[in-house]
C-alpha cells in the first residue's frame, strides 16, 4: 500500500472589498452561479474566498494558471480536477477558519469544526456515533464529551468526505477505534478494508477542532500557512 505525503494548509478567511473582485474573477461560471444561489452576503463572500484560493494554491502546485483550472464532480459532489487527476485535495471552513489538504493519487478528506456547546448533544451522538464510539463517549466525564463528540465528527467527516460520498454514506456506519483514534473500526463494505484508512486530528487553536482522512498510511504530513 501507497504511504502519502500530505500537505495541510491553515489559513484565515479575511478578504476585504477590494480583494473580492479578484477573488471572484478566478471563479468559473459554475462557481460564481454557486455563489449567488447563496443568500447571506457574508458567507457568499466566504464561499468566494475559499474556493478562489483553493485555485491560487492547485495552480501552484500543478503550475497552471488558477483561473484555467477545470473541475469536475463525482455524483455525490466532490470536485476533481480533469487535467491533473493524480492531485488530491479537499478543503473545510468553519467560522473565519479555512483547511486545505492536497496529496497524491489518495482518496483524501478533511474537516474542521468549532467546538460549541450543542443542546442537542446526545441526541447527535446517538445519530451519528457507532455501538464501540457510543459506548466509549458515554464513559467519559462530562466535562470530556463537548470536545470528544467533536473529535469524533470531524474524523468521520474527513472519512466520508475523502470516500466521496458525504453523509449519505451513514455515520453510525464509519465507525473510529477509540483505542486508537488514528484509524477506523468498522467501515462500509464500498469504501474497501477499515484498516486501510489513516486519520489524523488537528488541533488548530481557538476551540477548532478537525481531522483529515486518506486512503492509506501517512508518511509525512507538512502543516503550512495560507
């Protein structure tokens, strides 16, 4: 099995005025049709930001221009790029946080959260959490949980995000070895054998929470600035 090389990108999504019309103008019409159908001003500048520089940083890394870049989608919605299909990449927001990962030739996902005190919480444990991840949550201390059912969703999220699928592929369903966090119990007949996933948390600062996810074991993972 292939061992990966990953590059993790961590930045903030800070565009003033005068930034957002380059930003938008790297954008394909797919992108900016997205863009619009979105209704808050706030997060239509987000979703601007963070894909325009998700382009500015595939076109370095493939050497293309960032506004030639030509994406595809499976059916579930992950983009790809058509000329450059070796290229791994996957990226998360929460808030003003941005992450993205790029590799090689991998199934590769990520996800970042803000841990936030959640009314709901068991409830969404129950929701998402497999019978081992269930049991092992419910024996924490209470002051533990907040930040262990965010550990929990963000690895599941890079897990599913990297499969292509989303959530439609079931949570309860992707099941973490809480023993050891770093891999996956139980897995989806589709997404291969559960032990060859590899996860990794980041612990980003400011209560953010995330993991990324990839097909295979990791040799060297290089955590940059955006």
């Amino acid at each position: 099995m292939n061992k990966h090389s990953l590059d993790i990108w961590l930045g903030r999504l800070a565009a003033s005025p005068a930034d957002l019309p380059f930003y938008r103008s790297l954008l394909d019409d797919e992108e900016r049709a997205r863009a619009q159908r979105i209704r808050i001003p706030q997060r239509q500048d987000y979703y601007a930001e963070t894909h325009a520089r998700l382009r500015l940083l595939l076109g370095k890394t493939v050497n293309a221009a960032p506004a030639r870049l030509r994406f595809t989608r499976n059916t579930h919605g992950k983009p790809f790029l058509i000329d450059f299909p070796d290229i791994a990449f996957n990226l998360s927001h929460t808030a003003d946080r941005i992450v993205i990962a790029v590799g090689r030739r991998c199934r590769l996902g990520i996800d970042i959260e803000t841990c936030k005190p959640r009314a709901n919480l068991r409830a969404l444990a129950d929701k998402c959490f497999g019978a081992e991840e269930m049991a092992y949550w419910q024996s924490l201390p209470e002051t533990e949980r907040l930040a262990a059912f965010y550990y929990f969703w963000t690895r599941k999220e890079a897990f599913v995000k990297a499969v292509g699928q989303g959530i439609s592929l079931g949570l309860r369903d992707c099941v973490i070895d809480p023993a050891n966090p770093t891999g996956m119990l139980h897995v989806p007949a589709s997404c291969g054998a559960s032990g060859d996933w590899s996860l990794h948390d980041l612990d980003i600062g400011g209560s953010v929470l995330g993991a990324v996810a990839v097909d295979g074991p990791i040799a060297a993972m290089t955590i940059r600035t955006l």
